[in-house]
C-alpha cells in the first residue's frame, strides 16, 4: 500500500512544493489548509490526481483524518511579516492549539510528524552564524514575538511528544526561502523587490541595508525537509543556504537581473528586526549529508522568470484583510 502523509498548510508556497515532491515520490498526500494565507491555485494542478485529496480545514481545531496515516508534514503557519502583525492571534494558535492537535493525530496514528520551525527562534541573534545549539536573543513581548514565539513553543511542545510519548519527531529551523509560488505581497524582501522591480517602483530597504539574509532556493530546502523526515534524528537542523549577503547588495542584483531603471529608497528598520542571519549547516551535511546546490543567482532567474509571467491582476494584488479571532 502506498505510504499516506498529511501536509498542513499544503496551498501555502512551501506546502505546495512539498505536495508536488511527495507526490513525485509515490505517496498519498492529503492536504489541509485554511486558506486564510495559501492559495487553492498552488495546488490545483494535483486535483486530478487519484494520490491527492485537499481537505479546507483549520488545524487549530480538531484534526480527524480516516485510516492509516505514516507521516505527518505541519507547515500550517502565517510565515511572512506582513501576515502574522495582521493575525496574531490566528498565528499564536496554529503554532500552539495546531501543533498539538498534530500531535495528538501523531501519537493516534503512531505518525511520524516533523514540524516547520525557523530561524526566527533565534531572534535578532549574538551568534553568528547561528547553530541548533544557540538559544536565541527573542523578544517576547514586541511585534513579532506572535511568530516568533508560537514557534519556539512548537519546538518545545515536539520535544514534549518525543520524550513522553516516543513520538516519532522531526523538527526543521528554515531559513530564507524563495522561489516559484511566493507571494509578491507577503511582506518579505525577494518577493517584494521583483514586485516592485515589474511595477516600476523604487526598491524599498529598511534601515541602511547592512542587515544580512541568507537565501535558499525551494527545491534545496524541500530536498533537506525530505531528508530530514526519512532520518532517524531528532533534534533541530538548521536548513538553508549560508551565502550571507546583505539587504542593500541583494536590492542591487535584482535591479540588474530585471534591468530596472528605478532606485533603492531607505526607510526605518522595523521593531527587532534581525540585524544577521546565516545558518550554520554542518548538522544537516554530517546527519543528511544535505546541502544547497542552486546558486542565488540561477534561483533569482528561475524566480523572476516566474514573477514576470504572472498576469497584471496578480502583480498588483493587495495583501488579504485578515480578522484575528
């Protein structure tokens, strides 16, 4: 019998990637998601397929998934800032009442479950680069303590199923992702710079630009998730890529990829904005014998040539309203 995952957050831009791979790979995928950030459209190329079912529900409520179940995928989360300000509440839920209720499916179904943790557990961080074993500099109380915090307790509360119950688990700390399915409006600097580049508009950075991302390309990152599920580990892996690059310079290689005439504007830096952020992947190459293999610079084409295609009603759609219940 086919082997059966449960994917949340499955019409998000992650997980509908993850879809599409565990698909690849002959499984039956059941996919859930609210929709309040994804889009059915990520996903509908799978509608015809006899492996994949989709099923709009809130994970934060009680999770019921019929027959057997091998492994469960819980990347059900507001991921950009754009979204998580808009619906704190909502956030702090699907990273608490939803894992749990992951949880508890998993320890049900005797599932092995493996969370979407991510660099922001370690805030604005005094290590770098940073490594599974630093704690993190996070501000609970501030803006984007919502996010920042639901995961952290996701990590706990995981490690709580794994010692007390044996669940089998896996807990991933993503780093900055892009690629194909993104947002243009959610808030995060690749998305926002293409988009901005195809409308014309000026390249906003925030702060002086010296804060410092490190981009990873999806298929890498669903690559390491993959891996990570199959191991037999644990504990936190960092997965992403660790070519740093700061803010203002990579404003600089989008103005060149789309041949932009427009200019970078510089405006405040947000509340506890992380000033550095690189991971440290020697976990993921010793334990997953992982790592990146799509430069920046062939991701970026890739990403861009799937951003300019898009329609006119898309590149200049506004962000969702959101009511945080």
């Amino acid at each position: 019998m086919k082997k059966r995952i449960l994917i949340t957050g499955a019409a998000g831009f992650l997980g509908s990637h993850l879809c599409d791979r565990f698909i690849k790979e002959g499984f039956h995928v059941i996919a859930m998601d609210n929709l309040i950030t994804g889009d059915l459209k990520n996903i509908e190329h799978l509608f015809p397929l006899e492996n994949f079912e989709f099923h709009h529900h809130d994970v934060s409520k009680f999770i019921h998934v019929p027959g057997k179940l091998d492994y469960i995928l819980h990347f059900a989360s507001p991921a950009s800032p754009i979204d998580y300000l808009k619906i704190p509440i909502q956030t702090l839920k699907v990273g608490s009442l939803g894992t749990h209720n992951c949880m508890g499916l998993a320890k049900d179904k005797k599932a092995r479950i493996l969370v979407a943790s991510t660099s922001e557990v370690y805030g604005d961080p005094l290590v770098h680069p940073q490594t599974e074993d630093y704690w993190g500099n996070v501000n609970p109380v501030g803006p984007r303590g919502v996010y920042d915090e639901a995961k952290r307790f996701q990590e706990a509360i995981t490690m709580a199923y794994h010692t007390f119950h044996q669940v089998e688990t896996r807990i991933i700390r993503i780093f900055n992702t892009y690629g194909p399915r993104m947002r243009l409006n959610d808030g995060r600097a690749l998305p926002a710079f293409i988009g901005q580049a195809l409308r014309g508009e000026n390249l906003t950075v925030f702060g002086d630009g010296s804060q410092t991302r490190s981009f990873c390309y999806v298929d890498d990152l669903v690559e390491g998730i993959y891996r990570l599920l199959m191991s037999d580990y644990a504990s936190p892996v960092n997965i992403g890529n660790p070519d740093e690059i700061t803010l203002k310079e990579f404003a600089e290689e989008v103005l060149k990829l789309t041949e932009s005439n427009v200019e970078i504007v510089f405006k405040p830096l947000p509340v506890d904005d992380p000033k550095q952020r690189r991971p440290d992947i020697t976990r993921a190459k010793e334990i997953l014998g992982w790592q990146p293999r799509v430069s920046r610079s062939e991701g970026l084409k890739m990403t861009y040539d799937y951003f300019k295609n898009l329609s006119n009603e898309e590149l200049y759609k506004t962000p969702k309203e959101f009511v945080s219940k």
